[in-house]
C-alpha cells in the first residue's frame, strides 16, 4: 500500500518558524518520523511540500493513479483553497487532513476549513503526532 503526504505552504521553514506554534522540529526530521511510521505499519510513504496552490492540486490529481490515499496538511489554504477543495473531492481517494497545532483554537480565520469537508477525517493539535495519527486513520481507512 502506497500513501502520499503532501504537506502546505510555509511547511519547509518548520523548526524555524514560530516554534512556540509549530515545534522545533524540522521538515526532514517529520519525514523522519512519518517514514518511521509508516514502515511499523507496513505502508510505503512519499512526503513532498509544496508552497504554490496549482502544486499541491497537481499533485492531488498525480496521487490518483499511484496512491491509495493521502494526508495533507493544506497549511493557510484549508481556509479559502476551493480549487484544492475541489480536488480532493474529485480524486477518489481517502484524504486525511492535518494540521500540527489546534486550528480550532487560535485567530477566528483558522477555525474554518473548506477543505476539511472533502476529506475523510481532520488531525490537528498534537504537533508532529498529528500527522502520527493521520496516518494511522488513513491506513485504517484503507484496510475497512
């Protein structure tokens, strides 16, 4: 079984930008962690960031073909991001949504998503256990 995790925007600064929000570890060592993961449960991982939009929706559709499902992390396009909204919809596929801190409980923009409602599930607050955990539903998801 094959699983992609695309993470967002902003994504390759982690360990840098705002720790206090986003922890100090970095990018390469969450995909440390994922590929960890990943293995213990005997699913082959890809993990790709990407800043731009058309990106993240391209690879969407690229996903289609090759994976059995996906945990994204849309980053500040959860928020407004129709066009990924749209993809996830149309890929037909499982997508896990993520987020390392507690959306729900921070600017009142955050709190909603338009992605979240084309995606099976939504992990948000436990920083790099979110995505732990993302990809623990999606392969349960995968096995029902």
């Amino acid at each position: 079984m094959r699983v992609l995790v695309l993470h967002g925007p902003n994504l390759n600064l982690l360990g840098e930008r705002d720790p206090g929000v986003y922890g100090k570890q970095t990018l390469d060592q969450l995909n440390e962690t994922i590929a960890r993961e990943a293995s213990a449960a005997g699913v082959e991982v890809r993990c790709e960031q990407y800043n731009g939009e058309g990106q993240i929706v391209d690879a969407l559709h690229a996903a289609r073909k090759t994976y059995a499902g996906v945990v994204l992390n849309p980053g500040a396009y959860a928020h407004y991001s129709y066009a990924i909204a749209d993809a996830i919809a149309a890929i037909g596929i499982p997508v896990v949504e993520v987020h390392l801190s507690n959306v729900a409980g921070r600017e009142a923009f955050r709190r909603t998503s338009v992605t979240a409602a084309a995606c099976r599930g939504v992990v948000s607050g436990f920083g790099a256990a979110s995505y732990r955990l993302a990809l623990r539903a999606l392969v349960e998801i995968l096995g029902a």
